[in-house]
C-alpha cells in the first residue's frame, strides 16, 4: 500500500452489535470461526493495514468484547443502539484532530482480504473520491441494502431491504457496508441522517443519498468474490464461514508439508503449529494452543484439545482425547485413551485404554510419567501421581501412588511387584 494511505488512514470497527439472528446472548463478534472469535480475524486484518489510528467501537456486553481488542486500539462506547450512523459518529469522536481517509469495517465480516481493501483505499485515494464503496453482485441478494444508480450510473443512493419498494428489490449490486470517506465530508454530513426508515434507526447508508444530492463524487469498487464481505448474522452464515475458513487453515497446512488425509474430515483450529511430515488421519478434531511436531501420526477420530504439546515422531491413535498435557519424543498412545494435565516422557507406550483420572470433583490433578515407561491396556492412573523411567504395569492396574524407576506395578489398587 503507498505510504500515503498508511499515513492518512483511520479505522473505525463497528462491533457494538447484539446476536439477535443468531437467537445469542453473546456478543455476535465473540462467536467463534474455527475456535477463534470472528472479531479476531477483523483485528489482524486492519493491523496489516498499518493505519494511523483504529478505533473499535464496542456497545452490548462491551466488557466481555474488550478483552480480546490489543493495545494501541482506541475504544468508544456507543450508549445505546441506534444504528450505524450513530455508531460512526461516535467512533470519530476519537479521531479529533485527524485529517485523511477513514474506513469502516464491520466485526463481523472475518472473511475480508488485505488485497480487497488495497485496492479499496488505493481507488478512493488515487481518484480523489469523497466516499467510495464496496459493492458485490448477488443473484439472490435478499437482506441487502440495493446499490441506487442514476441515469448516468453513478452511485445516489442506497435502499435497506426492509425499506426497498418490488422494483429496488429486483436489483443484484449490494452494499456490503465497507466504506472509505474523507473524513471532514463524513462528520460534517453524519447529523444530518434522520431515521427516516421502519426500525427507527440511524443508518449510515443514508449518507449516500446525501453525498449524492451535493454533488461529492460517490464511486463503487465490486468485489469478485461475494462472500468475502459479506457480514455473519446467523448460525447458518457462521457454519458457512467456519467451513471456508477451515479449509484456508487445511490449505495452508498441507502447503507447509502435513499430510491431511481428507481435509473434509479434519477439524483443525485458528493458530494450530504442525510440523513436516505428521499426517492427520480423518475424524480428527485439534482445538486451539495446540502445537505437534515433525513425523507425527494423529487420528483417526482423536481429539487434542487447548495445551497439548507433542514433540516430534508422536503417535496419538484412534480414539485417543488429550488435554493439557505434553508427550515426549517417540511416544505411542494408540487406541481409546485419555490423557489430562499429564507430563509423558520420550519412548514410552500407552497401552489401549489407559486413562489419567485427572479430577478429584474439586481439582484437576496431574500426572507425570517419566521416559521409557510401558503402560499396560485399561491402567487407570489416579492423579496425582508420578511413574518413574522404564517403570512398567500391567494391564487393568489401578494407579494410586508413585511408582519407583524400573519398578512392575499390578493389580487393584497397583502394587510393586518387582523392581527390573
């Protein structure tokens, strides 16, 4: 992006918004894409903007939204939820003093491309334009605010669904409610917006129609791709959007060398780390803070969840569910186990059916178990407790109290048998 835009570019993130198609009492930007919430890939993408300042403007549950906006990020509270225009009008109360373009973006559109907004600012800018949208062609565009032309085909105006007449609805080019202002035309004209519409709301589109009676230079840049900005208001949209960002994590993945057997199949989190050569077997679902190292062999049907850490040449089988827990080099835990808040060392195999009984009903307890060690099938280990190196026990052992390095541990509860 020229360094002209760099330096005179504000952000504004609408995400003061409610769940109310999505029948939530979360905050829509908080539902989550592929374990991260949708607001979270909105953050990243205006960070790769490097603009002069960003402002989210936050309003329902703002504490619970807070949380996830990084420093550097001003935050406005838009008292009550009155619509867009509103919701702009407060975010530039934060951008007293600046001079330049100001884009808004939405928290719930997390499928938006660096590249679509390049060429955005880079239209608005090189044309000297006053306000330049972004627009998108729909063969079935219901739920839209229409794209109003003139005779001319220049941009005056833009119609909400709810407000649009039989014949405004016929038209395919959207609104996708991503826009680039000059900023000094955007407030001096933001007041003069009246709910003039059925819910009673201030909308920003309005200020189309007005930019466009005043002769400012109002231009559209159409997106190729749809749903790129298309913005998330139910759990259909979200369940589309997860499954467009799952294959973009997959995609990439398998670009720097795993092995996903069938990514249709394969259910892998935002900021997962795999390294060369581990294959994902089918069935397989890895939440987030999970990180697997090279030549690894996970699934099918396991299920690593937050804090697992696997080092390199882990097999972690059918069925198998961790985690917490870290699990050293070479380490076999093959079929129908679970292992939680555990600490296993290099070289040791877990026998089919091993579980870590990690929770007393008040407490999560861990395990450790050191290398070499070789659990027999159906052992339940009773945290906390640790096992020592080329420790051993038997199959359907109960685990209750330490086991010594090199000792055989059977029976219920496990006892030492003997020391190799």
């Amino acid at each position: 992006m020229p360094k002209k835009i760099k330096k005179e570019l504000a952000v504004i993130i609408l995400a003061a918004g409610k769940s109310t198609r999505m029948k939530s009492e979360l905050p829509k930007v908080l539902h989550k894409l592929c374990g991260r919430p949708m607001l979270g890939y909105v953050l990243d993408l205006v960070a790769s903007l490097k603009p002069a300042r960003v402002v989210a403007v936050l309003g329902y549950k703002q504490e619970l939204v807070r949380k996830i906006i990084p420093r550097g990020i001003e935050i406005v509270i838009q008292k009550k939820l009155i619509g867009t225009a509103d919701a702009v009008k407060a975010g530039l109360t934060a951008l007293k003093g600046f001079k330049g373009t100001v884009l808004i973006l939405y928290g719930d559109s997390p499928l938006l491309k660096k590249q679509t907004l390049k060429k955005l600012l880079d239209y608005h800018s090189e044309n000297n334009v006053d306000a330049t949208l972004l627009t998108a062609q729909l063969k079935e565009p219901f739920g839209y605010g229409r794209i109003m032309r003139d005779k001319y085909s220049g941009i005056c105006g833009i119609v909400e669904e709810k407000d649009a007449d039989e014949v405004q609805k016929d038209i395919k080019e959207i609104n996708t409610g991503i826009m680039a202002f000059k900023k000094d035309k955007l407030l001096s004209n933001l007041g003069k917006i009246r709910p003039n519409n059925r819910k009673k709301e201030y909308y920003l589109t309005d200020i189309i129609g007005i930019f466009a009676k005043k002769d400012y230079l109002v231009d559209g840049l159409k997106i190729k791709d749809a749903q790129e900005a298309l913005g998330i208001n139910t759990r259909a949209e979200l369940a589309k959007a997860n499954s467009i960002v799952q294959k973009e994590i997959n995609e990439k993945l398998m670009q720097e060398g795993v092995t996903i057997v069938d990514p249709a199949s394969t259910f892998i989190n935002f900021g997962t780390k795999i390294g060369k050569d581990t294959v994902i077997y089918p069935f397989t679902v890895i939440e987030r803070d999970v990180k697997i190292g090279k030549r690894c062999f996970v699934g099918p049907f396991a299920h690593l969840r937050d804090g697992v850490r696997l080092a390199d040449d882990v097999t972690a089988g059918n069925f198998i569910e961790m985690v917490r827990s870290r699990i050293g080099a070479k380490t076999f835990v093959k079929h129908f186990s679970y292992l939680g808040d555990s600490s296993v060392g290099a070289n040791v195999n877990i026998g089919a059916g091993t579980v870590t009984a990690n929770f007393d009903g008040q407490n999560k307890n861990y395990t450790v178990i050191k290398d070499n060690v070789k659990i027999g099938s159906d052992t339940v280990i009773v945290a906390p407790v640790k096992i020592g190196r080329f420790a051993v026990t038997g199959a359907g052992t109960v685990v209750i109290k330490n086991i010594p390095d090199k000792a055989v541990a059977v029976g219920v509860p496990g006892r030492i048998l003997k020391k190799r």
